[in-house]
C-alpha cells in the first residue's frame, strides 16, 4: 500500500487554503499561533461533520433493529484501560533526535545501508512517504559521489526503524540534520493523554482521555444487555471523541491529537461464522461510503497480514481511501474475538456472559469492530467532492458534496432586493424551507457570482425568484450544482424533490 508523503508536500493545498477561506477547518489557536495537532470546525464544517454523523447513525442505528445507540463519558475509571491493555500497551515506538530536539515514530523512520562493490560507506535515511524509495536512492547516489566509492551501488532495501541493529543506530543519518550519530534507541511511547481527576494530585487521581470510544461500549455491553431487549447478534453503537498524544501529527486533519470515533462494537456468539460477519460489514462499510459520495474507485481493502496482527485480533482488514497524499487507512474493522469482554469480566469480577434464547447456552459473544474516524471521513469526502470546471469560459472551483452531507441543501437567491413583492416570496419560501432544511439566503449581487458562491461551498441546489415567479406562476428556476442545468418548478415540487434527494 502507498505511504502518505510527509506534511510538507502540497497535494493538499488547495483544500486546505479552500478549507480556511471558506469556513470549514481552521488550525485551533490560530491567534496564539497554532496548536500542532489540534484543530476547529468553522460554521460549514460543523455542519458537514454533523451531517456525516447523523447519516451514520441514522443508517446504522436508527434504520436497523439490531444495533443500539450509547453514549459513554470520555473520562472514565482508570481501571478500563488498564483492563483493556492501554496503559500498558496503547503506544508508538519513539525515537528521538539529540540534536534538533525532534522526535520521529520509529515505524515512520527508513533507513537503509549504501553498499557500494561489497563495501557499506554509510546510512542513508528518509521519513514515510509516497515516494522515499526514490529518495532514498537519490541520497545514496549523493553519498557514493561525496565518499569518491567506485564500483556498483546495491540495490537500496529500506527499513523502518525499529527493524534496526542497535549497532546500526548511531549510523543511521538524522532526518532532522542529514547526519548520524544524533539518533537514540527507540522507545515505547504511550499515546494516552494523562489528566487529573479530583482535588488531590497524587497518583490516585490519575486518569485518562479516552484514546478510542469502544471501551465505554464495553464497559456498558452489561447495562445494555440488561435492560434493552437485544439478542445475539446485535451491536452497541457510538459517536465521541477520542484523544492521542500522536507523536508526528499531520496531513492536515488526518491523523490529529483530538479526533472523534464512530465505532460499533457487534456481538456474535463464539461459533457464529466471524469470517462471513467480518465480511459483511466490510462490504456494509464500503455501500455506506458509496452512498455518501465517496467514489468506489477511491477505496480499497488492506488486509492486514497474520504476523502484524495485534495478539487479540483474528483478523482486519482496513477500508482505505486514496487521500492527496497516498492511500490509507480510513475505516479499520477487526474481529476481536472475546478479548475485551474477558479481561473487563476478569477486572472487574462482573460476568459478561449473556444467556442466548436460540440456543440455550450461556457465553462471553465475541465482536466484530467498524472503527471510522469522522475527521478522517470528512477529509476523504472533501477531497472526493473538490473539482474545478469551466463554465462559460470562466473558471470555477466547487464541491460536489452529495446532498446528504452538503452543509446548505438549498440556496434561496431573489433575483433583484429592490421589488418587495419578489423579496417577499423568496422569504416566504426560504422560511418554509427552513423549518425542514439548512438554508442559505442570498440576496446581494449578480446571479451568477451567487451561484459560484455556493458552488464553492457544495450547495447542491439554487431556487432564483424572478418576475416570472411572481406576475405569472408562481414557478423559479431550480439550478442544478453539478450541471448547472436550470428547470422551473414550483414549491410542491421543490419539496418533492428534496425529499427524495434528501432521505
Ligand atoms: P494508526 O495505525 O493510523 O495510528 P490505528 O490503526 O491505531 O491508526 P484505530 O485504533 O484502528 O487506528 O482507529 C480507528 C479509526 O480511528 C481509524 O481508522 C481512523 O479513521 C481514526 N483515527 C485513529 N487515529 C486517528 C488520529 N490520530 N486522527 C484522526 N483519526 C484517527
């Protein structure tokens, strides 16, 4: 699979210049100069995230009998993540450079040996990226020339650096200076953020923001169970946020220290078909991306191979999307199989057993897990939905957003302000949409600059009040986003429409 390049490549400009100007993602403390890692939704964004919410929940929760919704607190017992493994086990592998101060993951660190005739001259080493082979090999060209070596330069075979010998670590070159002997040994890095809770300050109070949602679903499967009406199979679902203290945040909001979840923990029992489950949702997932706008040429399948499985997981396989930057993960679904019910039923002393009716047996269910990041969704729908077009010799940049997530449905545009009777019925109408729909008015400048506007920020629809609307029929002119196409339709229609777009 295609590694993301590094942070400083510009595939992504566009979006996040289109992003800033428009009032979608700002860098959070802009005005204190940034937080690295962290980030604002401007009023469109928090729009567009809340409509990737709402049509996640809707389509997996509410459209379905057999998954419930929940809703844990980010801060809970300490205890839960030393039962699900997080504090001893939620970390990165971290290097660090002694003379820049810079810290690297580990497994994001390449380095290889330049070999010429037989003979190793040096390191050469490179941060992940979408083209490091190339780089690599430019810089031991670079390297074979400086030390004068003559003869054949070996193929340049890259690992990460956690592959390393520790022998070979004060060889390998700084990304930070170029030069070696600046690097330490890596070391785990544990991703929680610690937090204190209460009024003493000792270790007890110790505790954590939750690093994902699931373990608030585990922690309450027994309340559910309880006092819902569920039987196996059936899924706990939940949206929040979770918080990481990523070494090397970046590629603008994908991999950021506060992110929020949306993930399904689905109860199977021990000998249902996990494999034919697992595949389910895949293909579930995948329908579902579709279905909001994400092109199925821009997804992809990444199966993780036996070996590089987590020792509780049977098997994942990871959604992924073809980012500016590379391909990458975007929805991680594992099977679980019993870990995290067993060890919260060996902390806790609470049995996690349910009684199935079908079958007559008492058991600890297994999981299957959907993990999707919102932000990482709404990255991925922004790029899908960035296209630049010519119309009329005239270029334009807009967002084909598909109208469930679009932040404004509908554009209600009068087409002069001066002729009351015309302000009126686009206010009328505009009032009318509103109770149903978020919509935007726009009632300043030519018709053609406030169609560009709105196609610029994904408004799949314009409604123009003319003077034919008001000395003739009562019909205006629905003015398509992606077409541009123009029709006359009256208010029932209009409705009509939207319903059916819009369900
Ligand atoms: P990675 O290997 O990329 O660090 P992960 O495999 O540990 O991530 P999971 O724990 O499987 O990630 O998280 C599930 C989902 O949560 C991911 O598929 C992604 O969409 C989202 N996610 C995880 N970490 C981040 C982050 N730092 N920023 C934004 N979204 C994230």
């Amino acid at each position: 699979m295609a590694k993301d390049k590094a942070s400083s490549s510009n595939p992504m400009d566009p979006i996040v210049a289109l992003c800033k100007r428009r009032g979608f993602i700002f860098q959070s403390s802009e005005i204190y100069g940034g937080y690295n890692g962290f980030f604002d939704f401007g009023p469109l964004g928090a729009e567009l995230k809340k409509n990737l919410k709402d049509a996640w929940w809707k389509d997996m929760v509410h459209r379905r009998d057999d998954i419930e919704g929940l809703d844990s607190s980010i801060i809970m017992s300490p205890k839960i993540w030393v039962a699900s493994g997080h504090v001893g086990g939620f970390s990165d592998p971290m290097v660090d450079c002694k003379a820049s101060k810079m810290r690297y993951r580990a497994d994001q660190l390449f380095f290889a040996p330049v070999v010429v005739a037989g003979e190793t001259i040096g390191y050469v080493s490179t941060l992940e990226d979408a083209d490091m082979q190339a780089q690599a090999e430019q810089k031991a060209d670079k390297l074979k020339r400086k030390a004068g070596a003559q003869g054949e330069l070996e193929p340049i075979v890259l690992k990460d650096y956690t592959e390393a010998d520790p022998s070979e670590y004060p060889l390998i070159p700084s990304p930070a200076t170029g030069e070696p002997g600046s690097l330490t040994a890596p070391r785990d890095f544990n991703l929680m953020f610690e937090t204190k809770v209460g009024a003493l300050s000792d270790n007890s109070a110790t505790a954590y923001l939750r690093p994902e949602t699931a373990q608030g679903i585990f922690a309450n499967y027994k309340n559910v169970v309880d006092t819902g009406r569920v039987k196996i199979p059936f899924g706990i679902a939940q949206i929040g946020k979770a918080f990481r203290n990523e070494i090397t945040p970046r590629n603008f909001i994908f991999r950021s220290r506060e992110f929020e979840q949306m993930e399904i923990e689905y109860f199977i029992a021990p000998d249902a078909d996990w494999q034919g489950c697992h595949r389910e949702w895949i293909d579930r997932c995948l329908e579902w991306l579709v279905s909001i706008g994400l092109p199925t040429e821009m997804l992809g399948e990444d199966v993780h191979p036996q070996e590089k499985l987590s020792h509780y997981s049977r098997g994942t396989t990871d959604i992924t999307f073809q980012f500016p930057f590379g391909e990458q993960e975007l929805w991680g679904i594992a099977c679980r199989g019993n870990f995290d019910l067993t060890q919260h039923q060996e902390h806790s002393g609470k049995s996690m057993e349910i009684f199935d009716e079908a079958s007559k047996s008492k058991f600890v269910p297994h999981v299957v897990e959907p993990s999707l990041g919102v932000d990482r969704l709404l990255l991925a729908i922004l790029t899908a939905a960035y296209a630049e077009d010519e119309i009329g010799g005239e270029k334009r940049s807009l967002l084909k957003f598909h109208p469930r997530v679009a932040p404004y449905k509908v554009a209600v545009l009068p087409l002069v302000k001066n002729k009351p009777e015309l302000v009126e019925f686009a206010q009328a109408l505009y009032k009318k949409l509103q109770r149903k729909y978020n919509v935007f008015w726009d009632q300043s400048g030519a018709i053609g600059r406030r169609y560009r506007r709105q196609d610029e920020i994904g408004t799949p629809w314009c409604v123009t009040i003319d003077f034919d609307t008001i000395e003739k029929d009562g019909k205006f002119t629905l003015r398509d986003r992606d077409t541009t196409e123009q029709t006359r339709i009256d208010e029932a229609e209009l409705f009509a429409m939207l319903d059916t777009q819009l369900h």
